[in-house]
C-alpha cells in the first residue's frame, strides 16, 4: 500500500467512526452537534494516521486504536476552532470552507470546540479503548500533557505573547514543540502505551515525533508565505500581517527549507528500531516536505 492509500484509507476509517462516536444533531443541543461535525469534517487525518501506524508496530486491535485515533482528531478539530476565533488568529477559511464561528457563530464555535476536547477524554476512558484501565489512565494524562498548558495550550499563548516580538530560534522552536509537536508526539506515542511497549521504543517514537513535528512546522511557515491559499484551503501570509513569531521570521525561507530536510531525514533514522512495519511511517517524512497543504 502507498502512503497516499494509507492515508485515504485512515481518512475513510476515522470518519465512520466519528459518526459513530460523536452525537447526533437532535434536540436542544442539536446545533452544537453540528458545530462539532462540522469542524471535524475533512483533513488530512494526519495526526489519526500516525496513531493508527503506531499501534500497528506493537500489535494493537485496529478497532482500539482507531478509537484514540478519533480521541486525537477531536482534540486537533478543537484546538483549529479556538485558533481561528477573533481573539486568537481570526480567521475565516479553514479546511477549504468557512470556519466553525463564520459558520455557526463565536458562542457556538467555542462551545464546540470545548465539547471535543472533553468528548477525546470520554473516549479514552472507554472500557472499548482498552480493557486495562492502568493503559487507560496512561493513554489519558498523556493526552492531557500533550493538550493543555505544558502543551498545545501553552504552545498557544507562547505564539500570542510572541506576536511582534523578536523572538530567537530557541524561543520559536520551544513554541512549535508544544503548540504542534505535542499532538504529533502523542499520536506516535500512543501505540507504544497501548501496546505496553519497552522504554526503548517509546523513545524511538518520541524522539522521531520531536523532529517530524518539528519538520511538519517549518513546512507549515513556508507555505504561509507561498502556498495557494485554494490548494490549502486556508489563507496564506497571516503570519508575516500579524507578526508572528515562525522559523520564516528567523531563519528566512532557503534556510527554514534547508532545516525541514534536515529534521525530515533525522526523523527517519530513529526508527531503524523497527523492522518493516515502520516503512509508512518513514515515508511521512517525506511527505510533511512534499505537502502543499
């Protein structure tokens, strides 16, 4: 199977089972219901397909891991809705349609978004995730690292407090490790708690998180400055407008590519661990340099 048919395959997975896992739009709360589809809807299912192919090298039930695959989604689609409201980075485009508060309103939009990140939460505590709860409790406080304030939320604030600053490499690096690599991280992860992996190769699978979130970023800053915004479904050159602090801003933009390639490739040596089964993990180090959305 490619990698392009993997991550299709993933995509397909992951949304059966969002309609199954998720509410259903009915009664009063029938419009946070579909605020939360909503924003759960299209992607590239990256975050799901580096959990999915985690669990795959340590044996774990694909009908498991699917479940923190989703669990992980949630908690990406909530942190997009939150990103783009007014008072974070106000924008109106996301995944090629208009954003959650365009589409619904602000209240709705934060609602939603609050409704995913503890809906991930109930989904890990799921006897159905695993039936050790020790795993459980693991899966859950690492999750909750990942997301919150030395995390995903805290990578957050260090991004706003940053805006027309100057801040140095080690600044920007350390905001992108949490704010992006968080997530990946536990993504990658996760197969490893789910599959009692040993202390070496949950290693290998963090430190080959650290530099393909890492990689994913840089990407991610340079297609803010020459993207097509129809391509990435969402508008370029917001970060240069609002003074964000990225690797562009520090590095520029030959050598921000120069880094990506150099993290891609260091991604890759950290899974010579692994046997085979690692192939379409190591192809995504391609891919996060290949991307164009």
């Amino acid at each position: 199977m490619t990698l392009e048919e993997a991550l299709s395959e993933t995509a397909q997975l992951v949304a059966l089972n969002v309609d199954q896992l998720l509410p259903s739009p009915e009664d009063a709360e029938a419009k946070l219901h579909e605020a939360m589809l909503y924003a759960m809807t299209g992607g590239k299912r990256l975050r799901p397909f580096l959990a999915l192919q985690s669990g795959c090298l340590f044996g774990v039930d694909e009908a498991n891991m699917v479940r923190v695959a989703v669990a992980v989604e949630c908690i990406h689609a909530y942190s997009l809705i939150h990103d783009d409201l007014p008072a974070m980075d106000n924008d109106t485009l996301r995944r090629g349609q208009p954003t959650t508060h365009v589409q619904f309103d602000e209240a709705t939009a934060i609602l939603a978004g609050d409704a995913l990140q503890a809906l991930a939460f109930e989904i890990l505590a799921n006897p159905l995730t695993h039936s050790d709860p020790y795993i459980r409790c693991e899966l859950t406080a690492s999750l909750a690292r990942a997301a919150g304030c030395r995390g995903m939320v805290g990578g957050q604030m260090i991004d706003l407090e940053c805006e027309n600053m100057s801040p140095n490499i080690g600044m920007v690096t350390r905001l992108h490790q949490m704010k992006t690599g968080a997530l990946i991280a536990f993504a990658c992860e996760s197969g490893a708690i789910m599959g009692r992996a040993s202390k070496e190769s949950t290693h290998a699978l963090r430190a080959y998180a650290h530099d393909l979130g890492l990689a994913f970023q840089v990407v991610d800053d340079v297609l803010d400055v020459e993207g097509d915004p129809e391509v990435m479904g969402k508008s370029a050159g917001k970060d240069e407008q609002s003074g964000k602090a990225t690797f562009i801003s520090i590095l520029g933009l030959e050598r921000s590519r120069e880094q990506a390639q150099i993290l891609a490739a260091q991604a890759k040596t950290h899974l010579d661990l692994f046997d085979e089964k690692a192939d379409l993990l190591r192809q995504v180090s391609q891919f996060v340099l290949t991307r164009h959305k």
